[in-house]
C-alpha cells in the first residue's frame, strides 16, 4: 500500500481536510496510475507524478522537500514556456506557489529550553 498522507504543517493541513484537494482535469491517484502506466495529461501532472512516487517511497524528510525543490522548478518552467496553455499557467502558479510555501510552513520549530540564567530562548 502506498501511504497517502506526508509529514509537516502544510500536509497535516492537508491531511486533515474532509475531502482530497486536486487540480480539475489531473490524475492523482498514484497506485491506479501506476498500474496502468501513466505518464500523466501534460508536463505538469507528469512531474507531480514523479514527486508522488518519491513521497510513497521515501520516509525520508529530506528526500521529500528535495522532492518539492524539483517540481517546483518544473512547475517554474512551465508557468514561462510558450507551448503551456492559460488554464495549465494557472495550476502551475497554484502548484509552484504550494511548493515554494512548504518549507517554510513545515521549518522545525524547537522547543523553548531555559538557559541557567531563567532567560528563554530559541535553539
């Protein structure tokens, strides 16, 4: 079974919403894509498609935000390429914008630790 849920602010988010959050038109689900073989509708749902296979099988962090580095630069050259159609520029934006958003969102926030002196501060 391919785990469907990710780690972080943003996904927890995500993860806890009623229903799932997809771009109309685009093909997510992962295992049926595989066992059929798709590449996807377009550049975009094809680079998705690769950055899903690296969150089904990493459980590494590291590898899923370099995951979320790379399709957020795919996703950067499609919102400036001359063959993207306006509707694909729109959910490029949405995606390159989600991407770009996550590690900041999902930044490891430390636990506050008193110092000898009874000051607080931030590791």
């Amino acid at each position: 079974m391919i785990p469907a849920y990710g780690e972080g602010l943003l996904n927890k988010a995500i993860n806890t919403l009623p229903f799932e959050v997809h771009i109309p038109g685009y093909q997510f689900r992962l295992a049926k894509r595989l066992a059929r073989g798709d590449r996807g509708v377009n550049r975009l749902d094809a680079a998705c498609r690769e950055h899903d296979i690296v969150y089904s099988r990493s459980n590494d962090f590291a590898d899923c935000h370099i995951a979320d580095r790379i399709l957020a630069e795919r996703a950067r050259e499609r919102i400036t390429a001359s063959d993207s159609t306006f509707g694909e520029k729109v959910a490029v934006t949405a995606v390159w914008a989600a991407m770009k958003a996550k590690p900041k969102l999902e930044m490891d926030m430390k636990r506050r630790k008193k110092t000898k002196k009874g000051r607080e501060y931030f590791r």
